[in-house]
C-alpha cells in the first residue's frame, strides 16, 4: 500500500515543520512548499491532500488555489 501524499504549502517555518513531524509520524508523505508558487510547482496528480495557508506574503492562498484549480 503506498502512502498518501500531502502536500503543505505554508510560508512560516516553524508551522510548516510543525505539521510535517506530526504527519510522518502518522506514514504520510510530506511534500512541503513555502510559498504558492513553489506549491504550484510542486501540484501532480499523485497528491492526495493540500494543506493551504491563505495568508501568505506574494501570492495569497486564494490565488494558489484558483491556480492549482
């Protein structure tokens, strides 16, 4: 059985490091972003869940969205 995928797209890195130990822990593959750029880049088809900031400096988590939509 392969892992699901998520895909955390979060600019501060304490949160974002936070959120990823704690789903490791739990066998999910973790694919992060620090930005919605580099979450836009980094969207395939293999992920499962994204784990979206809004407030963001750049590009907001509501134009990532309409982006990865």
């Amino acid at each position: 059985m392969s892992k699901y995928k998520i895909l955390i797209i979060e600019d501060d890195d304490d949160i974002r490091t936070s959120i990823k130990m704690l789903l490791q822990s739990e066998n999910f593959e973790i694919i992060e972003a620090s930005n919605g750029n580099i979450g836009v880049e980094k969207f395939n088809d293999s992920i499962n869940l994204i784990i979206l900031d809004i407030m963001m400096p750049g590009m907001s988590g509501d134009e990532t969205l309409v982006k990865l939509k």
